[in-house]
C-alpha cells in the first residue's frame, strides 16, 4: 500500500508538471482558487492550523475575518503550488519580467566582492519563483531543502530546482553545512528558509507576540563564512494587470559585540540567537502586512507544540 500511495503521489505531481504547461493560466488559476475555498469550507487539522497561525498576525480580527483570511491564505497557498508547477514551462525574460526587486543595494554590493551572501527566509510568497529570479540577476543559488515523502517526488524538485539554476542539498545530511559554506567563500548566494525548525536544533525567538522556534542555519552560516545574513521578505502585488513577485532585501544583519568573560563557544551561540531575531522581527512585519501569504500549516508556535510534547509523552489533553 505504502509503494502503491507514493507511485500515485509521484504521478500526481508529474501529471501537475505537465498540465500547468499547457493549460491556459486563467482557466488554471480558477481552478485552484475554486478548490483552495472548497478546502477552506470542508476544514480540518491543517486549516484549523493555518487559522490559528494567522490569528497571531491579525489577533483583532474577528471571526468573519479570520474566515476571510483563511480563504485567502489557501488561495495564496494554491496559487503557490501551480506557479512552482508552472515556473519550468517560463522563459527567462517572463521569470526576470514578473519579478519586482527591491533594497538589494548592499547585497549586490556584496556579491560584486565575491564573497557571497546568506539570506534569512520565512514561507512567505513564491520563493521559487526568488530564487529562479536570483539564479539569473544576482549569483549563482544554493540552498537547502526538505526529504520529502515519496522519495520520488524529493528527487522530482530537486531536478525542478535545478532547472531553474538553483542547486540544492539535502536537509539533515552530515556533509551539507560543509558544501554550504564552500559555496558562500566562492561567492554563491545562499537563501535559506527559517520559520520553521526541522532540525530541533533551533533557537526560541520572539515572533508576533509569541515564541517560536526558528532555525539557526542562517546566522551559523553567515558567521562561520564570514558572510553578510540579509533577511529577505516576499509576497505579490498586481500593477498594471501583471502580478508580479515583490522580492525585498532588508538592511545587512550585524554580527552583535563581543561580550567580556564570554567564551568562544557562548559569543558564538549569543551571536547566532541575536541575529536570528533581528531576521524573525523583519519576518514578523512582512506577515503582519501580508498574513495572506505566509504559507504555514504546520504548528510553529510554542503554545501549540506544548499540547503535543504533553500528550506524546503521555501527560493529559
């Protein structure tokens, strides 16, 4: 049953491919708007969850509006799944075309030097379609990504990404952290998305309101590499009848003082938790001003995994 549910989930994914080539983007973005509100109305774990998560973005909202922004946030979410479905069957000049770039100027500067850069990302817009965009405007793309389930779909983005310029490693492989940071010193540009923390290995941080647990990658990296960490924020915007890719740089995350008494280990660790929260606090505004867009199904925030450490060691609802 297990071989027979991943051969389906793979062909459903290729069949996605194929047909967002091909079909007429009106008709197919209809369609997925149409299907995203029949999810939203059926319910269910993830949209409860998604509910929830956008509650800490518009905690005033009431519940016609919260029901609002859930619908909207699946579209968004839908909308995601058929552009990345559908970004292989693009030029170039349509990539470079829909994408709107904006306070880049120090990162530029810094890859000009060569010597590279990170970039602190959250599920927020098409990132893709950023990446794809940055493989050809800005330098060569290296990043990170989840083993998903089946094995054959992983292997299917990997060669999707690499098609679009982008060169991908393995979450959780021992020699990853090693080739990230020889990519950086050769001047790569290295985005990495952090809202999530799929290594428990992350750092708590204050993040609309609440505390989560991001991902350290970003910060390890910039300080191992001696490389600038830019937090980037993404979501669309339609002017003229064109909706394009809103693709912002904030300012250069510094690396904090040194403290006196501290050792290597402890500035390093102090460091790596400072500069990840200056990322969370420029993420948090972005999904404050565009909740719609951050794509999290998932639970992140600490008082939601609580319930679930309680009841998986055996403690009560």
């Amino acid at each position: 049953m297990s071989r027979a549910r991943d051969a389906l989930v793979g062909a459903g994914f290729r069949l996605g491919w194929r047909l967002a080539a091909v079909v007429p983007e009106g008709p197919a973005d209809a369609l997925v708007e149409h299907l995203a509100d029949r999810v939203a109305a059926r319910g269910g774990p993830r949209v409860r969850q998604l509910r929830a998560n956008l509650r800490r973005a518009r905690p005033a909202a009431g519940p016609a509006e919260l029901d609002a922004l859930v619908r909207a946030g699946l579209r968004s979410y839908a909308r995601y799944w058929l552009d990345a479905f559908r970004l292989p069957a693009l030029t170039r000049e349509r990539i470079v075309a829909t994408v709107r770039f904006e306070g880049g100027e120090e990162l530029r500067a810094a890859l000009a030097e060569g010597r590279g850069a990170v970039g602190f990302l959250g599920h927020l817009g098409d990132w893709d379609h950023a990446a794809a965009w940055s493989s050809t405007e800005l330098a060569p793309v290296v990043t990170v990504a989840e083993r998903l389930r089946p094995e054959g779909v992983y292997r299917q983005f990997v060669r999707f990404r690499r098609s679009l310029g982008v060169e991908v490693l393995p979450l959780g492989d021992p020699t990853t952290f090693r080739t990230l940071l020889r990519r950086v010193r050769e001047g790569a540009l290295v985005p990495l998305l952090a809202d999530r923390d799929l290594s428990a290995s992350g750092v708590e941080v204050d993040f609309l309101g609440e505390r989560v647990r991001m991902a350290t990658g970003p910060a390890a990296l910039a300080l191992a590499g001696g490389a600038p960490l830019f937090p980037f924020v993404l979501h669309h915007e339609v002017r003229a009848g064109v909706r394009e890719l809103v693709v912002r740089v904030g300012p250069r995350v510094r690396v904090p003082p040194a403290e006196p008494g501290r050792s290597a280990r402890e500035q390093r660790r102090a460091a790596v938790a400072a500069m990840t929260q200056e990322c969370a606090d420029v993420l948090a505004a972005a999904v404050r001003a565009h909740p719609e867009e951050w794509h999290v199904l998932q639970p992140v925030f600490a008082a939601d995994l609580a319930p679930r450490a309680r009841t998986a060691a055996g403690g009560g609802a």
